[in-house]
C-alpha cells in the first residue's frame, strides 16, 4: 500500500477546492468549496497519522501538483465550476471503492480499517456535493458549439468538393454559420419564452384554484407526492399544509430569460461555426485546405465531446473519440457529394 501517494491525493485535492473557493464570488458555493477542501485536508491528515505510526516519511505537494491546481483555476474561469467539478469528480467513484476495498485490508488495524470506512462514505457524500454544482448556460454553450462545429465542418467540406475556390468557400461557410445562428438563437428564445408563458399560466391556475377549492389543490399535492414515492397516506396527510406554496411545487418557477438564452446559444454556434472556415478564409485551398480544416476542427469536436462527457458523466475521452468520428464521417460523406456535385453539374 502507498501510503504517500494517497496522502499526496488528498492533499492536492485539498489544496484545489480551497484555491477554487478562493476564486468563487457566491458565497453560498464558496462555502461548499471550503468544506470539500477541510473534508480532503481531514482526509489527508488520517493518512500521515496512519504513515507516521509506520514510521513511513511523507512527501510534499511538488511543482507539477501546484501547475495542475493552476490549470484548474484557469479553467474554472474559461469552463466554469459545474464542468471543473466534473473534472475532478471523474476519480471519486474510484476512491469511493478504493476505501471501501481499503476497510477490508488485513495491512490495517481495526481501527484503520474503521477510518477508511468513514472515509468511503465521506466521498460518497463529496460526490453528492459535487452533483449540485450546475450551470445551465455552460451546458447551453457547450452544446451549441458542438452544432455549430460539426454542421458548417460537414457543409465547407462539401462545398471544397464542388468549388476549388477556398475564399468562396469561407464565405459560403460564413453564410452558413450565420444563418445557423439565427435560427438557433431564434428557436431558443421561442422555446424558452414559450416554457415561461405556460409555466406561468399553471401558476395563475393554480392560484386561482386556492381560492376556489382549497381541497382539490390538496389532492393534486396529493397525487404528485405519491408520484414522487410518498407514500399514500403520508402524502394525504401533508398535502393540506402545502397549499399555499402549492404553485412552486407543480410549476416551480422558471427563472431562466429568453434573451439569455437566445444570447448564450447564437454565442456558442457562432463560436463552433467559425472553426473549421479558418483555413478557408485564409485562402489555402484543395487537399491542403481541407486536411487543415479536418484537423483544426477534429481536435476542437474531440475536446467538445470530452466536455460534454464530464457534463453527462460518461468516460469523457470516449465521448470525445465517438463524437471525433461521427463529425469527420459527416464531413467526408458530405465532402464526397461535392465531389459528385462538381463532376456531375461541371462546376
């Protein structure tokens, strides 16, 4: 067994949730971040007791650990929290196993063994903690990049397969993206305004319902309990004390704005679209231009993939390798009807 090393783990992961706590400017998830970080310190310090009494020497932090707490810094204030979280989540179910493997060693005393115990269910508790941190926009943008990037990557490299003309080509591209902008951004503003009108419409119902026939709002409450797993009787008998917040628990708010919203996601597509245009708009050209395009836009749809695996707690290189694949698929099918296209229409 290492002891250093899961000394060292626990540390490092100490010292990262107080430096990420330190960045953060809502108080309520600073306060989160400081009692992860206090959690880990404890963890860390069970470690160097268990090392100490074997008379094992224990390292520090060294100057790859500290870059590696930077990186995520950094990258908290590119990606955010929920997807930096996410990133450092990626290894608690692991530990969560690891202590538990570790209270069955035979290396450890009875009471070591009750330590790593306490320590499994503290991970299993970190990785609650950890699932709360969410950011819809972050998803939104991380998404609508992923459109953007595989949409005009397939469209330029059809449009290079019937012209061999790489700035009409960028511009097509451009015009491409544009337009998918708008439409995104349009259909997200809709949808958002539209969600919010119809929730809003269920909270005037109900309220008037309150008025009317406090009892049969009581039953809905009810009904919708039960639905949760409550069991009946229970549900029946708290019910009646939930009607006058009866509106924010069958339509619960919907706080999010449909500008934002349309903003957030004409951003993001744009962003994505713009990509694999590059080369174009740089005025390579034939073979070259396209392998330029493919690659500059294969290594952005790989780390977008890798971003939208941590954001749905999927193996996050997988995601990336399936979504890699899937994007240049698209693009060489597309890219081949332009060749067609260019061949058939003599263009």
């Amino acid at each position: 067994m290492d002891y250093n090393k899961n000394y060292i783990e626990e540390l490092f992961d100490s010292e990262v949730y107080r430096r990420l706590g330190d960045v953060e400017k809502d108080r309520v998830t600073r306060i989160y971040l400081y009692k992860l970080s206090e959690m880990e310190r404890k963890h860390s310090e069970i470690w160097k007791e268990i090392a100490i009494s074997r008379g094992i020497k224990l390292g520090k932090l060294k100057w790859y650990h500290k870059w590696k707490i930077n990186f995520y810094v950094i990258f908290r204030k590119i990606f955010g929290l929920e997807l930096t979280t996410k990133l450092l989540e990626n290894g608690e179910e692991s530990d969560i196993k690891k202590y538990y493997e570790l209270s069955k060693s035979e290396e450890l005393s009875e009471e070591e063994r009750q330590k790593m115990r306490e320590l499994s269910v503290d991970e299993a508790v970190h990785e609650e903690i950890i699932s709360t941190v969410k950011s819809k926009d972050v998803s939104d943008f991380v998404y609508g990049i992923s459109d953007g990037l595989v949409e005009v990557l397939a469209a330029t490299s059809g449009l290079s397969g019937a012209f061999n003309i790489p700035f009409l080509v960028g511009i097509s591209g451009l015009i491409i993206g544009a337009s998918g902008t708008l439409s995104m951004a349009i259909g997200a503003y809709l949808s958002t305004k539209s969600e919010k009108e119809i929730n809003e419409h269920k909270r005037r119902k109900i309220e008037i319902q309150k008025l009317v026939d406090r009892k049969e709002v009581a039953k809905k409450l009810s009904m919708i309990l039960t639905e949760l797993g409550i069991r009946e009787n229970i549900a029946s008998d708290i019910s009646p004390q939930l009607v006058d917040v009866a509106e924010d628990i069958i339509a619960p708010k919907v706080e999010e704005s449909p500008k934002k919203s349309a903003g957030v996601t004409a951003l993001s597509y744009i962003s994505g679209a713009v990509i694999p245009i590059i080369p174009y708009l740089l005025g390579i050209g034939g073979l070259v231009g396209v392998i330029s395009s493919y690659i500059i836009s294969g290594i952005a749809i790989f780390i977008v993939g890798y971003l939208i695996g941590l954001l749905s707690s999927v193996n996050p290189a997988k995601k990336g390798v399936e979504m890699l694949s899937l994007g240049i698929l698209a693009a060489i099918g597309t890219h081949i009807l332009g060749l067609l296209a260019s061949y058939y229409l003599h263009i």
